[in-house]
C-alpha cells in the first residue's frame, strides 16, 4: 500500500519515536493541504498494519483506507450511536478503537479493522489519526466560520443599503459564495420558533441547489434570510421556493418575496419578504383571508411596491378605505367586515348576510355608509375593485397603522 508519501518503515525511521513523529507530520500535512481525513487514514493504515475507517459525524465524513470499504457503513453506525450516548455493539470487523473527542464530547472515532494487529504499536498510530482528525475539526469549523462571517456581511448589506450594490456586484460577491444570481432570485425570510438555527440553514442549502443562506440572531430563535437562485424560469423558481418554503414551515414562520430577474433589486427582494413575514405574523390578528391569499398576483404586487414606494400604497390606502377602518375603530362597527364578505360573496347580499350573521337590511345600511365615508360605491363595478384593493392595502400596512 503507497501513499504517494516517503516510506515510514524501517530502516528510514529506526525508532518507535521517530516513526510516529514522521506519521505525525506526514498527517497534519494531509490535513493542512487540503487532502483531509481519506489520507490521513491511508497513512494511519499504513503504520497500523490493517485498512483503518475514520468517523466525524460533525463534519458529515466517514473515510476508509483501502480494504476498509465494505465496513464503512457499519463502522459509521456504530460511532453515530455512540456519539448520541446509545450503547452498540461493537462490529466484528473492528480490532482496536480510538475515540476522537473534543474536551468531553465524543466527536467520533478511528477504528482499525482486521487482519490489523491490536498491539500498542498500533494504537498509537491510532491516535495520531484521531489528532489529525480534531486539526481538521478546527480547519472545517473555521472556514465555515469565515464564510457564515462574508455571507452574514453581504446579506446584512443587501438589507440595509438596498440600494448601494449594483448588478454587477450582487453577482460577483454572491458568486464567491457559491450562489449564482445572474439569472435573478427569490427572497427567503423565516422567524423561526425552534432553536435549531444551523438546522434550518443546512436544510436550505440541502434541499435548494446553490442557495444562500444565513441566520441572524434576535426573537425566540432569530431568523434565516435565504437568497434562492433561478432554476430555470420564473414560474420553476417559485415553485421550488414554495415547497421549500413548505418545508421549513415547522420550524417557523416562513416568508417569500416575489421572483426578482434584476440582481441589483434583491434589497428591495429582502424588504419585501420581511414585510410579507410582518403580515403573515400579524394576519391572524387582522382577521379576513390574508392568509390564504398572501401569494396571489394581487397582493404580490402590492409587496413589490410596499418594498419601493411605501407612500404610494399608504396613499392609495388613505383614498379608498382608510375612513372606513377609522370608523370602525372608533365606533366599534363592522363595516370593514361587511364589505369583505361582500366581495368575497360575488355581492350577493343574501349571502353576505348568512356569512356575517346579520339581515340583509342591516347589509345595505352599512354598505351605503361605505359609500358615505369612501366616497366610493360597492354596488359600481369600478368602485368596488378599488374598494377591494385598498382592503388589500390595508392588510398589509395595518400593523404599522397608528392605533
């Protein structure tokens, strides 16, 4: 078996000493170059005299020197059990262990299979390995701590300064992370309720291909913006983002932004999902269907212009139903309530009447003082869609309404 490596046996290495100082190095240089944990238990196997498996459920690696293959996933089991505190037995293949731990938590372990030979000698090649393990540990741990720090910067920009990075540099940045945004992206934003963070952000980046996601601390458990990429066209790309959105919906409250085709725009992408997740919080509160109809092309357009002109919808709001919901407040009525299930009802006062458990007298009355106050008719065709837009307005604004 040849490693690529100088030979390590006698007579180049006369001594015991000196032999698994030369291991030693020849390990560390494997981890530190970039040829990771397959090597080292190609060296450790060499030394050990027998194939040699090496186990970090952390990193998500199993590596098995030559002949130590069709143990693998044996060997893989039993140290996964092992690491949850449960009690396995020991596979039959397995002549030596030894554990790789970081203080008191067992992180994995290097085991040494037949026809190895359980002599101290071996052992102590054993441990070396598992050494060499904990250094990769440190390695992993710390890259991954470097890019969650870029990308915890970059998304961090791209909601604070919206308007700050172009195109150009939206998908230059992202690009180095590993996430392609030439072709445009959805906006991921999830509350979440669980305390498993790092979960839900291995869980995007397993299930959607490319994507760019981060937790930022804050609330119960903070929350995961997530950047998805095309994939395909934009109806392909919603979709996807719908079921994965689906998916996490255990874990918390979970927001999408519309498909936006412009890198340079995925800021106003971000606000826009956090204002859906602001709704989607509060829509229970609110009352009316929002929460069926948050994805429906209405509502999405007035996300989209919520994210870049606010006044406009506030506007909008303040012309059409804005008096009414005053009204109701100040009054206690429920004329908000009555010209929803109105147009929910195909203005069918009859069932409007049944839905809100009123006579259909009391219907019309409220409905004309609708149109007192709107100055705006529900019985016009064209009054009433502006009717029904500024109740959409108003959903989605109404948590940031002076009470």
């Amino acid at each position: 078996m040849s490693t690529g490596r100088p030979d390590i046996s006698p007579p180049a290495a006369t001594s015991l000493v000196e032999r698994l100082r030369a291991v030693h190095l020849q390990m560390l240089d494997a981890v530190l170059t970039g040829d990771g944990l397959a090597a080292v238990a190609d060296l450790a196997a060499e030394a050990a005299g027998g194939p040699v498996v090496i186990v970090v459920p952390r990193l998500g690696v199993a590596a098995a020197s030559a002949g130590g293959e069709p143990a693998l996933n044996g060997v893989r089991r039993y140290i996964g059990e092992h690491g949850r505190g449960r009690v396995a037995p020991v596979p039959s293949e397995i002549v030596a262990e030894v554990p790789i731990a970081s203080g008191d938590e067992r992180i994995g372990g290097v085991v040494l299979l037949q026809p190895g030979r359980p002599e101290p000698e071996a052992v102590e090649f054993l441990h070396l390995a598992a050494v060499a393990a904990l250094t990769e540990v440190a390695v992993e741990e710390a890259r991954e701590e470097v890019e969650e720090n870029v990308r915890g910067s970059f998304l961090e920009e791209l909601r604070e300064r919206p308007d700050a990075i172009d195109a150009t540099d939206v998908v230059r940045r992202a690009s180095r992370l590993g996430c392609d945004l030439s072709a445009g992206a959805v906006v991921l934003c999830a509350e979440l309720t669980a305390e498993r963070p790092r979960h839900v952000v291995a869980m995007i980046a397993s299930e959607y291909a490319g994507a760019l996601a981060q937790h930022i601390e804050g609330g119960v458990a903070g929350r995961v913006y997530a950047l998805l990429p095309a994939v395909g066209d934009q109806t392909a790309t919603v979709t996807a983002a719908r079921t994965l959105a689906g998916r996490l919906q255990r874990h918390g409250v979970v927001a999408l932004s519309s498909f936006y085709g412009d890198p340079g725009e995925l800021g106003r992408a971000i606000q826009e999902a956090e204002l859906v997740l602001e709704v989607l919080q509060r829509g229970d509160g609110l009352g009316g269907p929002i929460q069926e109809d948050i994805g429906t092309g209405t509502y999405r357009l007035l996300f989209r212009v919520l994210a870049s002109h606010p006044e406009e919808v506030r506007s909008f709001y303040e012309d059409t139903v804005a008096a009414i919901v005053r009204y109701d407040d100040q009054y206690r009525t429920d004329l908000v309530q009555t010209l929803e299930a109105y147009l929910e009802h195909n203005c069918n006062m009859n069932a409007t009447a049944a839905a809100i458990y009123a006579h259909r007298h009391t219907v019309a009355y409220r409905l004309e003082r609708v149109k007192e106050l709107s100055g705006l008719d529900p019985m016009q065709t064209e009054d009433r869609e502006r009717l029904g837009l500024g109740l959409k307005a108003y959903r989605i604004i109404a948590p940031g309404l002076p009470r």
